[in-house]
C-alpha cells in the first residue's frame, strides 16, 4: 500500500520585481499537471483507506421514509453506512447554507445523495450501495 | 477467473492479473499506481481518462483491461518528462493552458496523436480532436492556442 504522496512543494516564485505587471507568469504547479504529477484528492491513498460510494435518488423528488442499513452492513468487508443523521450539521453552501451533505426528509433531484457506504474495496461498496434499503 | 494481462505501457512491458471486468483506467491508477491518468465521469463523455492505445486515443475508463492485451499504452507519464518536456507540454507550460490542470493529461495526449498523425493542423482539425476532451475550467482557448504553437515550433525545429 502506498502512503500519502504529497506533491512535490511548488517552485518559489521569484521576487516579483519592479515593473513586474505586465510579465507573463507561468502557474507554479503547471510542470506538475502537464506531466501527471499534480495529485488531486482522487489521487491520494493512505494506509487502510476505505472506499465509498454513494446511493444517489433515482427520483426527482420523493420522500425519505426509511433508511435500512442491515442488509448492506451484512455483507463482509462493508464497514459503514453513513445517512444524513450521523452529520451533526447537515448544511452548506456558498452564500446561503441551504444545501444538504446528505438528503434528510426527502430528496429534491436524481442524483441527490442520500447515504454513503464505506468498504474495504470500491467493488463491496458498490455491492453494499446496491443492498441498502431505503 | 481472473485474466494473465500483459500490454506494454510507455514502452515497458507489464505482466498483471486483473479481473476480467476490470477498465484499463482502474489497472493504471490502483494497480499500477499511475494516477497521471484521470478519472472523471466513468461514461465516456469527458474524455479526462484519455490514453493512447497503439497511437489512438481512447477513454480508458470504457475499455476492458483485457482488450488491452498485446498493446501499447501511452499515458501522461510517458508523454515526456520533467527535463525532457513534450513539445505539447512546453506550449501548454507557455500558453497558460491550465488552470486547475485536471483535463491535461487527456488533452496533451488527444493533441499528441493528432500532431502525430497531422503535423500542422488547422484550428478546426485542433478542435475536432480535442473534441472529446471537456475543460471544465473552460480554458479552451488557450488550448488550442498552444496546441497550434507546438505544432508550428515542431516544425520549425524540423528545419536544421
């Protein structure tokens, strides 16, 4: 398993000198993300990293009347469900925090995610996302 | 039953299990730990994942690792170096071709089977080729700006 690779620290810009507008630049990390070492966080592994996927609404809108985790958590190597309940503050946004993490009472859009299972490996997520009950 | 897969990437020869339903995408980066090559969309459709396959850019995430077999793979890593940048690479450097960097990758090597197979494109043969390739930061101007400056330096260095 590899460990977290940071990427390599950016070049220190030189001194921006008098008259410097007006100069081209050229991005700091752009040596690294023209030769595919710029690491984004898909790209980042740790040590016993687990996967997840989300289940995602196939409705436009729909109630949430019921959330069962049993059935998913069964499956060996799935280690958790995670549904908006387990999120303390389950708000955000940009200018107005009026986006949920995760959808609550009920979802608004297809696509909307609605819980997140963890497991050893992506395949027993995707398993696990395919067994939860909702 | 898992599948005996051997393919060449970037001109070394690699000999690996894989599921048989594993992408080619999947065994670059968590197999072969290459993560030059990006995963996007997993559909097809933003052309992040791009690879060569025998000079031919294809989405990686839609081809079978077994389809691979007996094949040469190009992927950003093998494209160029940090001390020896891919001409492709400098322009992109030099036109501020990025901007968060995350379509790179599939970009240089969609524009890279282009100049090797069309030298000195026109602007609409630049566009068509990375057609399938979405900036989502919108950066395609520069792009393409920098994809015709490698192809006229290119051809300017041909000249002794």
């Amino acid at each position: 398993m590899t460990v977290i690779t940071r990427p390599v620290p950016p070049p220190v810009l030189e001194e921006v000198a008098e008259g410097a507008v007006g100069q081209r630049r050229c991005r700091h990390d752009a040596l690294l993300q023209v030769t595919g070492q710029a690491m984004y966080g898909v790209d980042l592994r740790a040590p016993d990293m687990l996967w997840a996927k989300a289940v995602r609404s196939p409705y436009p809108h729909a109630r949430i009347v019921r959330i069962d985790p049993a059935r998913a958590l069964s499956i060996p190597g799935v280690v958790d469900v995670v549904t908006a309940r387990d999120i303390p503050y389950n708000r955000y946004g940009f200018t107005h925090e009026d986006q949920r993490v995760l959808a609550d009472d009920r979802v608004r859009y297809v696509g909307e995610p609605v819980a997140v299972v963890a497991a050893e490996t992506l395949r027993l997520a995707a398993e696990g996302a395919q067994q939860l009950i909702v | 039953m898992p599948f005996d897969l051997r393919f060449w990437v970037n001109g070394k020869e690699v000999h690996i299990e894989v599921e048989p339903d594993e992408t080619l995408l999947w065994v670059l980066r968590e197999r072969l730990q290459m993560t030059g090559t990006k995963v996007g969309c997993e559909a097809g459709d933003c052309g992040a994942c791009t690879v060569l396959l025998d000079g031919r850019p294809v989405t990686s995430c839609l081809l079978l690792a077994p389809k691979a077999h007996g094949r040469h793979v190009v992927t950003i890593e093998g494209l160029g170096s940090p001390k020896r940048l891919h001409p492709l690479q400098q322009a992109f450097i030099d036109y501020g071709a990025l901007q968060c960097g995350f379509c790179g990758p599939g970009m240089l090597l969609s524009a890279a089977a282009l100049l090797a197979q069309n030298p000195h494109p026109t602007e609409a043969e630049v566009r068509e080729a990375i057609a399938g390739n979405l900036c989502r930061c919108t950066g395609y101007q520069k792009i393409v700006q920098a994809i015709l400056a490698a192809s006229q330096r290119a051809s300017r260095e041909e000249i002794p």
